[in-house]
C-alpha cells in the first residue's frame, strides 16, 4: 500500500475575491471555514484580490493574521511591512486580555430553594 505525503511543495489553494460585491461576516465565517478545511488537508490557502473592506473585516474579526491574504499590485510592498497577509499596525500573535472576574457579584437564588 502505497501512501501520499503531503509536503510545502503543495500548490496553495488560491481563492480570488475579485468579484465580491459586499463582504459581510458570512463571508468571513466562510473563509475561515475554507482556511480550516484547506489546513485539515496540508493545502495552504491564499486570497487573491480582497477588497479594501473584506481586509477591514478580516482585522476586525481577528483573521487578517490566519488568512494570507495576496497584496495589490497598486499597493506599495512596504505599506504592509514586507509581509504578505498583514494589515498596517497589526500586531500578530497577541493574545486577548484576560477577564477578571467581578468581586463582590453574588448569584441570585430561586427563592423556592431550601438554604444550604
């Protein structure tokens, strides 16, 4: 029996946006969707020709730095720091602040319960 490895020499899975009207986050959920799917099989996945408001979402939902997303060819390479996927003032890989939770904040009880 003769198994398939799956190496980087995997060509990505290439997913243009040229066409999208109005982004909304159903189309985000789908991307990562897609993402998650592409990574499951060892397939990288690239967005061609995102618009400028589907890249807001992205960085609005957190994704921008999970989905590499193909610069413009009218945008300069150095607006993005050199790196593919990345909005300008990103910061990948922080993670979100930790909640504390509130002192002095009881549960309320059902007042046909017996008192323990």
């Amino acid at each position: 029996m003769k198994t398939e490895t799956r190496t980087s020499a995997t060509r990505p899975l290439i997913c243009d946006l040229g066409a999208l009207a109005a982004p909304d986050l159903a189309v985000v959920d789908a991307l990562a969707r897609l993402r998650r799917a592409a990574a499951r099989h060892g397939v990288r996945l690239v967005l061609r020709n995102a618009s400028g408001p589907l890249r807001e979402l992205l960085a609005f939902s957190g994704l921008a730095a999970v989905l590499l997303v193909e610069p413009d060819e009218q945008e300069d390479s150095g607006a993005c720091g050199g790196e593919v996927g990345l909005l300008p003032g990103l910061q990948p890989g922080r993670q979100p602040e930790q909640r504390e939770e509130h002192l002095g904040v009881e549960e309320v009880g059902d007042p046909g319960d017996p008192a323990r």
